[in-house]
C-alpha cells in the first residue's frame, strides 16, 4: 500500500496554499465529486447503534441503545511500501454526502468532513486506488438465524449453497472465508462438546446425516482460500424468552416465565425443544446468567472458560481450520428501556460471581471500577486460554493456525481513557460500560494475530468517525505483530439509507478502502455481509427502498470492477512458521505447449498452495505485481502438480511458480522453462 510522507492536516495546508482556495486537489483544480450546495436533513443517524454487531444476533431488535518468512519475506504486515514504479498519489477533499430539497443526493461542497468533530482537521481521499500484493480479504458469513445460509433439507443441498457462496468470493479476489460454525453452544460440525446447530437441521441437537465441515474446509482450500471458523463463545439464546416460548405448549404465561428462576428457564427451554438437553447450559444452567430476557454463559465462571476452551481445542486437532475467529459479543451490549439506558450489571447479574471469584484474597476492591476490572480480567483469560491452546496445537503439529478478534469498533473514548479515541461519550464502547473486551491491551501483548475492529460507521458520522476510528486503531498497532484489517458495513446501504444520507454514497466504502491504504498498519478488508456483496433486483423492492438498493449495487459495482478487481495474498504471519518452505521444483512446460506446464515438490516440505504468475519483462517485476496472479493450486497430499493457462492458447508469457505455507510466508519464484 501507498505510504504518504505527509499528514492529512499537512496535505490540506499543501492544498490551500497551492490552489489559494480552502480546498482543492493537488493540481489546483478542485474535485468534489460533483457535489453543488446540497442540503441534508436525513442525517440522523447519530452513529450510536450497536447494530455493528457482525452476526446480528439479537434477531429481536431487543440490542437498541442508540449511543451508540522466509526468502525475504519480512514484512511482517505486507503493506506493500516499495513505490518504485507507482504513481506519484495525489489527494482529494471529501464533503459532505447529502439529501438535496429536490431529493437527490450528492456531495455539498460547503462542507468538508473533519477527522472528527472540533478536529479542524479535514479527510482527504487519495485519487488512486493502488492495489496491493498481499491484503486480507473477506466477508463474514453469518449462519445466527439463517442470516447469510438457509436451513436445507439435504446434503446436496448445502453444498449447492455453500458453493454458490465460494463462487461469489471467488469472483470478488476474496483469500479467506469466515464461516460462522457455532453460533450459539451449537456446532456445525461434528461435535463430542456441543450439540448440532438448530440453524443447519432445523432442531438444536438433531443430526443432520452428515458432518459439513471438513468438505467446506477441503472446497475452501481448493479456491485457494483459508478458512477461518467463527465462534460465539457465551450465547445461549439470541431471542427473548418470553418470544422463545410465547406460543410454548407448558401452559405457562409471560407473567410466570419472566418471575421463574434462571435455572428453571431453562429447563422451560429444554422442555419446549428449543435447547438440546446436550447444551452446556441446559447441563449447567447454574452458569447462565439473563440480560434483556437472553441468555449467556457468566464468563467468569473457570468451568465455561475450560468449555469455550475445549470448544475450540476440539476443533483445531480435528479440522484443519485456518484461524478461529470472535466477533464482538462477550459481556452483553447496552440497551435502551422506555428510553433509558440499562448497562448490564445494573441489578447485580453478576454479584454472585463476583463475590465468588473477585473478592478472594482482594484481588479486586469492591467498587464499580473493580468490578469493570474484573469483568474485563475474565475475557481477557478466555482470550489467553483460547491463545494458548492454539499455540500448543501449532507447536505439536508444526502447523500455523490463528486467532483473529472482530470487536466493536470503538474500544474507548478518549474523555474517559487518554488511550481511547475521538469519540463523544454518548456513543457505545466495548472496553467499559458493556463488552469488557480490552482488545487494546490483546493487540499490545500479542494475545491475538489479527483484529477486525468493526467500524461499521461513515466518515460523516459525528458520534463515531471512520477517519478517527481506521486511524486510532491504526496506530494500536505500532510495536505489535498482530495485523490489522478493518469491518466495513456494506449491509448499511440498505439498513441505514433513509436516516443516513452517507450511505445513499456508492462511493462511501470504496472512500474507506482507498483511505486505508495511507494508514501503514491496515492490512485487508472484511465485509459485513456477504449477503449484502450480492446484487439485487431493483425492480422487486419497495419504491421507498429501490434508490438504497441501486446505492448498494452501485457500490459493489465498484468495488468489483476497480477495488477487488486484483488477486492478493493474506498478509504472512512469520511468527507462526516453523520451518523453511523450499523453492517448487522441476518446473518445465509440457513438450510443445506454451501454457501447460508441470512441477514438482518434496514430500516433506509444507508448502500449502502454490501461485502462479504469468507476465512479460523481468521475473522480479511479474512477482512483484498482483495483476500477474492468475492460480493458486493446493498442495493436499500430492508432490507432483500440474497447471494449464486456459486464457493462453498461443502467447508467449513468462510464467513463474512460488510455494506458500500455512503462514502465508511465499518463497521466492521459480521460473517455468522449456524441458
């Protein structure tokens, strides 16, 4: 990625100066995007929703707080700083998205968009997209409530639609899938701890006939992709009870359910089918606590943390997963009650806990912020547990799998934390008040190897900047392996449109990529949701949301055609590699072909995909650049491979092989010769 020398607030100083207008791009001319004194009054919005969640769990609106390397491979980010033969960048003030009076929407060049409020510092957008050789790239795939995959009857079935999806990432330059495989104390999988999702065969615990995820696992690695395996650690239920069971066969009414205790809830839950009798909380409701009528594992209890534990140590000696991966959902979120807001731990949740765990030997004072602490202490040692027997499973078995974290996008503000960000104190926030999850200090102490902070907020929106937060959490990383790539909210084109002028902006996500490329430390984009990078049929909306559809088709239209249109690779984690992969060999073309080739490798090398390359000049400048990539090929159990460039028939390129293993570290290329 591009690296400026310059700061945004020097950029604009540069701009003044040389246009002799407050804003103007770099050649004296100034560029608002076609933007004429709009006027705005459906900005309303405010950025305090925690509706960034990744997996919209709480399908019952009930979350509503409106606050809301080897061979030289030794840049442990990738950020692609070697400008040699790039274009010089120049820079673009961005304004203010808004609804006109006569109802169509534009830029107004009246208004430029701060860093953050009282910032008196301005966003500028670099006019180049320069696509980078190594940047993570995903989309997460939420099975919670069927939101990105439907329950299907048959075997067949799903993989139909599971490959329908892969099509869809494939065709999008994706290099990761993150699949949601135990949304709530289920699995998608086969599982000896946690019972099978009511999300694949319609009936928590009821077998489906077949074991989903090592095929996912195998077609996924095929399209050259890793596959990450997305947990909730705690939630029991993602539905309040009283809905759960409103329409319930026991005879009970609202009245006496709401007044029955935790543990009888949940045998109300087991008895109504809706829980396994085999879920850890149906076997332990003692460790089940309620907010907002929904249930979680107390995550202070040691037996959960050993659970959640086991949970994921089951899956990565059993699967080979590339990374297993957390959203944002710890501690429960804020919520709001006839207008007020409720924190959990209001009534004393977790007093119980606390006295139990916190209060020993006075490790923590018996205060509000020693309770914080404390609450915060216990995602921490999920976290550490979690960590650790990665790191043991990765050591045993020389393999390189990680653990990634997507939390809310706001860690803390700074008038509460001088380490916290910009951010207005009305808005949510995950280190205190609610979540407790301190992803800060897990970045700084190398807990976690990468963080998809959820920054699920345009950069307009005044209680939660995308330009503040993409750079605070930017420069979290300084001194720390972990890499970071951010959470867009493509899902708000359509979700947010008509109280949110900015995304009516086709250009507001591609605006966000193009400006990660001047933070050095943002490695890859992550996509919420994939349902949302899916064109939709226009015509077939509601007058009222058609304009909000065709913003999002838009959009994906240009992330498609300009800033996804490029192969990448994810960013190497040499941290996590064991050996040194050695260089394919035997690389020859078939007799008389000029795009049929084959190649070799030992038996004991841990190559784990192959790239092919094809180009014309030097072999360095091929290599170096994405657009070359034309294949990956999976290594699997074989050592002999070959590869036929179907888009060459009678050219004659220059064609190199490299050799990349579970830590994405790539040797250097081998170049393909005539035998």
């Amino acid at each position: 990625m591009y690296n400026s020398t310059f700061s945004i607030t020097a950029k604009m100083i540069a701009l003044v100066l040389a246009t002799g207008m407050l804003f103007g791009c770099d050649s004296g001319e100034t560029t608002a995007n076609n933007g004429t004194n709009n006027t705005d009054s459906s900005n309303t919005d405010n950025g305090n929703t925690d509706n960034g969640n990744t997996d919209n769990g709480n399908t019952d609106n009930g979350n509503t707080d409106n606050g809301n390397t080897d061979n030289g491979n030794t840049d442990n980010r990738n950020t692609d700083t070697d400008d040699t033969d790039k274009p010089v960048q120049t820079y673009s003030p961005l304004y203010k998205y808004v609804k006109n009076s006569d109802g169509t929407y534009g830029y107004d060049t009246n208004i430029p968009v701060d860093l953050y409020k009282g910032a008196n510092q301005f966003i500028s957008i670099p006019d180049n997209y320069i696509a980078p050789k190594h940047a993570f790239r995903s989309a997460w795939v939420a099975t919670i409530s069927n939101l990105n995959i439907p329950i299907v009857n048959s075997e067949d079935t799903f993989k139909t639609t599971y490959l329908s999806i892969l099509d869809r990432f494939s065709a999008l330059n994706m290099n990761a899938m993150i699949f949601q495989i135990r949304p709530m104390l289920d699995a998608f999988y086969d599982s000896e701890i946690n019972p099978w999702s009511q999300f694949l065969s319609s009936k928590q615990g009821k077998d489906p006939g077949y074991d989903p995820l090592t095929w996912m696992i195998e077609q996924t690695h095929q399209r050259g992709m890793e596959y990450h395996a997305w947990f909730n650690p705690y939630r029991v239920t993602n539905i309040k009870i009283s809905s759960l069971l409103k329409t319930n066969s026991l005879g009970l009414s609202t009245q006496q359910i709401l007044s029955s205790t935790t543990e009888q809830q949940i045998g109300y839950l087991v008895s109504a089918g809706i829980l396994s009798a085999d879920n850890f909380a149906a076997k332990n409701p003692q460790w089940v606590l309620m907010f907002d009528e929904k249930f979680f594992l107390n995550p202070a209890i040691p037996e959960v943390i050993e659970h959640v534990v086991d949970t994921v140590e089951e899956v990565v000696r059993r699967y080979d997963v590339d990374a297993i991966h957390f959203d944002d959902y710890f501690y429960p979120y804020r919520i709001s009650v006839n207008g007020a807001t409720v924190q959990f731990g209001d009534k004393g949740e977790d007093r119980a806990a606390f006295e139990a765990y916190g209060l020993i030997n006075n490790q923590y004072p018996d205060t509000p912020q020693g309770i914080e602490d404390w609450r915060r202490d216990n995602i921490t040692r999920l976290i550490t547990g979690v960590q650790s027997v990665i790191t043991k499973h990765n050591q045993d078995k020389g393999s390189a799998v990680q653990l990634g974290i997507s939390p809310f996008g706001i860690w803390e503000h700074k008038g509460r934390n001088e380490l916290g960000s910009n951010t207005p104190l009305g808005s949510s926030q995950s280190y205190s008040g609610s979540i407790f999850a301190d992803t800060r200090k897990w970045v700084k102490e190398e807990l976690i190897d990468y963080v998809v902070p959820q920054i699920y907020w345009s950069f307009d929106q005044a209680a939660a900047p995308y330009g503040e937060l993409s750079t605070w959490w930017n420069n979290q990383m300084e001194g720390s392996h972990t890499q970071l790539y951010i959470g867009h909210a493509n899902y708000k084109h359509v979700s947010n449109a008509s109280a949110d002028a900015a995304w009516m902006n086709p250009n507001e996500i591609p605006n966000q990529i193009l400006y990660n490329q001047e933070l050095k430390n943002v490695s890859g984009s992550v996509f919420f949701s994939y349902n949302d990078l899916s064109v939709s049929n226009v015509a077939s909306q509601a007058v009222a949301q058609q304009a909000a559809y065709g913003a999002k088709n838009t959009s994906i239209e240009l992330l498609s055609q300009t800033y996804l249109s490029t192969p990448t690779l994810p960013p190497s984690k040499p941290w996590l590699d064991h050996k040194v992969t050695a260089l394919p060999q035997q690389a020859h073309f078939d007799s008389d072909s000029k795009n049929t080739f084959s190649w070799s490798d030992s038996a004991d090398n841990d190559t784990r995909y192959y790239v092919i390359y094809r180009g014309t000049g030097k072999p360095s400048t091929i290599f170096a650049d994405p657009k070359n990539i034309i294949g990956k090929v999976w290594r699997g159990t074989g050592n002999n491979f070959n590869y036929q460039d179907s888009n060459n028939q009678d050219q004659s390129y220059t064609y190199l092989i490299s050799a990349i293993d579970a830590a994405q570290n790539e040797t250097a290329p081998v170049t393909v010769t005539v035998k």
